[in-house]
C-alpha cells in the first residue's frame, strides 16, 4: 500500500496536481475560516461592500494579467536560460496595465453606476491608490503560482499560500475593532503584497538559476511569434472566463444590494473554491504534456479518470451537508444559499471536464474551439443568472451555472475528448 502510493506520488503528472491540490484545499478552508470569522466579526453590509472590492479586484487583476500565468504554464518549461526574462517581461507587463485598468473602470463606475457598492473607489482617492497596489499584486500573486509550476516548484506553493491565508486571518481579526469599513479588504491585500515580494525575490534569485542550470532546452526554441500567437488567443479566451467568474460576483451583489450579496458571495467562495480541483489536475496536465512530449491524449485520459475519484466523493459530501455547512455563518447564509451550493457543487464535475479539454487544447495550440465554448459560457451564464435572479433568487445562479457548463460537456465529451474515453491513446 505504502510502495503503491510512493509509487504513485513519483508520477510528475499526479505529484504536480497534488501539490496544487492540496495548496488549494488549504487555501480554501482557511478562506472558509476567514469568511466565517468576518461574518461573525463585521456587519452583512461591511462584508457585502469588501466582498464586492475583492470581486471587482479578483476581476480586473485577470483583464490585467493577459492571461500571462497560462503562458508561464506553458512556455517555462521550455525556456530554458531565457525563463528569467520571460517572467520578467510578465511581470513587468502586469504592473502598468493594471493600474490602467483600474482607473478606466474607476472611471465608468463613478459615470454609469454612482450608487453601487464599488462607487466608493471614486470618492476615496486614498482607498483608489491602495485599489490600484492590490489589483497589480493580486495579479503577480496568481501569476506566481503559474510560474512555480512551470519550474516544477509547485511544492512551494502550498507553503506559500498558506502563509497568506493565515496571515490574513490574523490580520481580519485586529482590524475588526478599529477598522469595520474596509478592514477585510486591507487584511486580504496587505498579506499577498508581502507575499509577492518575498517570493518574487526567491524565484529570482533561487528557483530560476536552478532551473536553467537542470534544463537542457535554450531560448531559441521559442518563437515569440508563437508565443504572442497563443498568448492572444488564449487572452482572449480567458476574457469571456471574467466574465462569469469574476464578473458575475460583481454583478450579482450589484443586484441584490449587500446583504443579500454576502449570503450569495460566501457560497460563490466555497463552490469555486472545490472548482480548485479539477483546475489543479489540468494545470499539471498542460504543465507535464509539454514537458514530456508525446500524445496529450495520454494525460488528458488519466486526468479523467482521477478526476471522477477525487472530485466524485467530495460532490456528493457537499450536496448532502450544502445546510449543515452553509449554517455555520449564520442562519440567513443557511436559507439564502443553500439550494445554490447544492447546484453550484454538481457544477464542478461538467466544469472539471471543461478544463481538461482546455489543457488539451492548450498543449496542441487549438483554441479555437476553447474560444467558442468560452464566448457560449461567458453568455449565457450571466444572461440565465440575470434573468432568474427576480424569480427564483440566489438559486438562478447555480441553475444558470449548471446549465451552462452542462451544455459544454456534453459537446467537449462527443467530440474533442471522445478519443480519450472510448479508446486508449496511441503513445
């Protein structure tokens, strides 16, 4: 038994995956944590308004980014001496679009929807500037983890990553008593700053000159017409993502006002924090395709398979104990959210295949049909969620959410990925 799971953890492809795994499940019950003690701790209107700036933060650092942290997945592993400059130029790249970013957004909130709860961003110019730090950091933050994968350091980001979410907890519980406004947004943006330059500094100085001393491979075998080529693409694609899972929180809590906007973001944490899942297994997907070469199908196969073993049990605990969970925050995030927890769990199993067809694609440099399943979830997502909001509430969410995703992986499972189940790809 012992010999068998050595065995398996020695597989790159499963050792990757769990790291990320278990980097997230950290994360994510400590966020848990973090949720549960700022709900005890703040009013459901502070909550509300935070939750909305951490939302349109979460957002706006993924327009900022370019989606530079798939390129870094993608392309370190080949870089060879030229992967110092490379996360360099990403990095460097991030920092002034998002304060571009930012401000243009600042702007259209202040004109379209001055009676929003992220309006303040436009009344306080100090409260901006932070905004404008936290948005460029958060960015470089999750672009760390895509470089940290891609030299095969992804040991590193559980560490990481739970430092962060303990740190802010700390941090929540001293500003409760001094800083009730705004005190979640600073205990969340202040940690992952010091984080940032912390690890930015090890990777620099450590992690890349151990990696182009092991690597065999040299800059020329990146075209940077090539990379520029996918990077669009693959930008492009990851748009029409924020728009329903970043930009959906927004626009929901802009909805439903803040209270109602807190019950529905706490359930939003905890269902795409098990999304986590099947993400980890296809970012260790991308990562080990282009490493070892051969047919992608052969991963994409064995990410399916694990994918129903580790994500199936943890669907049904969810579906089952969605109240029981959900009443820990309180008794109204217990009856706003609970049919929406339950649907948005059933979510992650068509959502864990989405992304491994995404990783395959992303290997074999054909995004095209990303693209299209992107634009279709981007769509209708929002517009289902919109729509079923007056009627049935929260709950429309998690329709819109399983509907939509349902849809793609039906298509992705006759098609694209169909070699990958009812046969054995060729090696």
């Amino acid at each position: 038994m012992v010999s068998r799971l050595a065995g398996h953890l020695r597989v790159p492809l499963f050792r990757t995956a769990y790291a990320l795994i278990l980097s997230n499940v950290l994360t994510s019950v400590l966020g848990l944590v973090y949720w549960l003690v700022g709900a005890r701790l703040y009013s459901p209107d502070a909550v509300g308004i935070n939750a909305a700036l951490i939302s349109t933060m979460t957002f706006l650092s993924g327009v900022s980014q370019l989606n530079l942290r798939s390129a870094l997945n993608r392309f370190i592993p080949q870089a060879g001496s030229g992967v110092g400059k490379l996360i360099s130029v990403a990095y460097a790249i991030t920092i002034p679009v998002s304060v571009a970013v930012v401000l243009v957004f600042v702007l259209m909130v202040g004109f379209l929807a001055p009676d929003s709860p992220i309006a303040v961003l436009s009344k306080d110019y100090w409260l901006l500037g932070w905004f404008m730090v936290a948005t460029a950091s958060w960015g470089i933050f999750n672009m760390q983890d895509g470089v940290l994968t891609g030299l095969q350091r992804s040991l590193v980001i559980p560490l990481e990553n739970l430092i962060f979410a303990v740190a802010k907890l700390i941090l929540l519980v001293l500003l409760a008593g001094f800083a009730s406004q705004f005190g979640i947004f600073t205990s969340w943006t202040v940690p992952q700053l010091i984080a940032v330059l912390l690890v930015t500094f090890w990777i620099l100085r450590h992690a890349v000159p151990r990696a182009v001393a092991d690597s065999r491979a040299t800059m020329q075998q990146l075209a940077p017409r090539d990379i520029l080529r996918l990077v669009a693409t693959d930008y492009f694609a990851a748009l029409l993502v924020l728009a329903y899972v970043a930009l959906l929180p927004v626009l929901v809590i802009s909805v439903v006002g803040a209270q109602t906007g807190a019950y529905f973001y706490i359930v939003w944490t905890i269902a795409t924090s098990l999304n986590l899942v099947p993400l980890s297994l296809s970012i260790s997907q991308t990562v080990e395709s282009v490493a070892v070469g051969g047919d992608p199908l052969v991963q994409a196969r064995a990410v399916l398979a694990h994918l129903v073993k580790v994500v199936g049990p943890v669907v049904v605990l969810v579906v089952i104990g969605a109240p029981l969970l959900l009443a820990v925050f309180g008794r109204g995030y217990a009856e706003a959210g609970t049919d929406l927890l339950r649907l948005m769990a059933l979510g992650v199993v068509p959502y864990g295949v989405n992304v491994v067809y995404f990783g395959l694609a992303r290997v074999r440099r054909q995004l095209r049909g990303v693209v299209l399943a992107q634009a279709f979830l981007a769509i209708s997502t929002p517009a289902i969620a919109l729509a079923l909001l007056p009627r049935v509430g929260l709950t429309g969410v998690g329709i819109a959410w399983l509907a939509s995703q349902g849809i793609v992986c039906g298509i992705v499972l006759a098609t694209a990925l169909r070699p990958a189940i009812v046969g054995t790809p060729q090696r």
